[in-house]
C-alpha cells in the first residue's frame, strides 16, 4: 500500500469527535450522512486491533453498506436524517414491524443495530476516559458490552466477542492507536467524544421508542 494510502486509512480519535459534532442539526436531527462518517472511522479503529477483530469490523461495515446503498439511491433524499427515514420508512410500510418479510434490511432496523452498539461505545469510552495506568481493556470493554450489546446478541456471539476482549491490546496502546497525543490529550479529547455521542444516542433512543421500533426484528 502507498504511503499516502495508509495514512489515510490511520485512526484518529478526531475524526470520530468531528462526525458526532457534526451530526446534529440545529433542530436536534442527526445527519446520516456524519453518523456513517463516525462508524466509518471506528471501523477504522477496530481494523487497526488485527485479524481477531475483523468479524466485528465486516459485521459494522455490512449494516454501514446498507445505509449507504439507501443514502445513495433513488430515495436518498429521504435518508438526510434519522427522522426523515424513519418517516419515509413507516409512510410507505417499507419497515417490517414484527417478523421479518419483505423489508429485513430496512434503513430502521439496520441502524438499530448500530444504534445498540453506540451505547457500547458510550459505555466503554467513558471507562476509557476515567480509567487509571493499570486499568484493563479487556474488562471495561466486557462491562461495557454486558451492559449493552450483549443483551442483543446470541449466546454464541456474546462467547466469541468476549474471547476477543481477551486479546484486546493495553491501556498505553489504546492511547497511543487514538492518535491524539499525550495521555492528558486523549482523556481531555475523550471527554469531548462522550457527550457527543451520548446526545445522539439519546435522540435516537427517544425517537425510536416514539415509533416503537425498539423490538425491530
Ligand atoms: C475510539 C476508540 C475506541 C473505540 C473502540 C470501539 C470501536 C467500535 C465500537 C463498536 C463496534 C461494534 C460494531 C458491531 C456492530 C454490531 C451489530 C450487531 O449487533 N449485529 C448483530 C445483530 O445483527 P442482525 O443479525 O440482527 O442483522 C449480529 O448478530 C452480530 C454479529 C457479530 C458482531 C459482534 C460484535 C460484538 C462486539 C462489539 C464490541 C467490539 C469492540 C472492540 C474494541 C474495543
């Protein structure tokens, strides 16, 4: 791969930091279009944590593919926003609400699961951010999912996920793969990266219980 190539492909924890900023309108909408940007730079970061973690990263790319495919297709207008789509979705009975059928991958239950998983950011980013030298990943990252995600997963993908929290590299290397700078750095950027990604959680969590969409199958 070219130098320029691979640069481009680095992690930065700036880069998630921007697309949380930018996802919310002045109206409090979130913008597709950024919340994409933001997995896509996390799926960045998971690709950089080596092969054990390519499932995770093939699984995010996949529901990211999907949104895009809506974004960029003949209805892409109506997929500016988390709102919009869900709107357009419902109107036009384009969701299926209780078994799958005819709309197994709709733009709602699609980013559902990845709403599910930005809670396990939140979580784990915030014990990132009040952890100490001698913390562990590998625990915060299992608390964080035990409180989240797993309740969303089969017995099977819970097994194999915490097995790779095992390998997940320390602290330092944490820090140092942010790209950010000093520890103080990270954990001051940390505490910018959380509220964001907190209130768009929380958006999207109210708008979705609104339509009661939780349950998508
Ligand atoms: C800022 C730097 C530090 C942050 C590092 C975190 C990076 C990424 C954060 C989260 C990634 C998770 C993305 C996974 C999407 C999961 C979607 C999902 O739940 N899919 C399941 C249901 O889908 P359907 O079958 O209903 O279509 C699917 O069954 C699951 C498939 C396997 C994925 C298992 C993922 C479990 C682990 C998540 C945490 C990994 C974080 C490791 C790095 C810290």
């Amino acid at each position: 791969m070219a130098g320029s190539e691979a640069a481009e492909e680095k992690f930065c924890l700036q880069e998630v930091v921007d697309a949380y900023r930018l996802c919310l309108s002045p109206e409090k909408e979130v913008y597709l279009e950024h919340y994409i940007a933001g997995w896509r730079a996390l799926v960045k970061f998971l690709n950089s944590l080596g092969s054990v973690f390519g499932f995770i990263a093939v699984e995010a790319l996949t529901k990211i593919q999907t949104l895009v495919t809506f974004l960029n297709g003949e209805n892409g207008s109506q997929y500016s926003t988390l709102q919009s789509m869900v709107k357009y979705e419902l109107d036009n009975e384009l969701v299926d609400l209780t078994t799958r059928g005819p709309h197994p991958e709709s733009g709602c239950r699609t980013l559902l699961r990845l709403h599910r998983a930005l809670r396990f950011l939140e979580l784990f980013l915030e014990r990132l951010r009040v952890s100490t030298e001698d913390s562990k990943t590998s625990v915060m990252c299992t608390e964080a999912y035990n409180e989240s995600l797993a309740q969303h997963h089969l017995y099977a993908v819970q097994k194999v996920a915490c097995l790779a929290f095992l390998v997940l590299p320390g602290r330092p290397t944490f820090f140092e793969v942010m790209n950010v700078g000093p520890p103080e750095q990270v954990v001051s950027m940390l505490g910018e990266a959380v509220p964001l990604i907190s209130e768009v959680y929380k958006i999207t969590e109210e708008l979705y219980a609104e339509h009661n969409l939780h349950d998508l199958p």
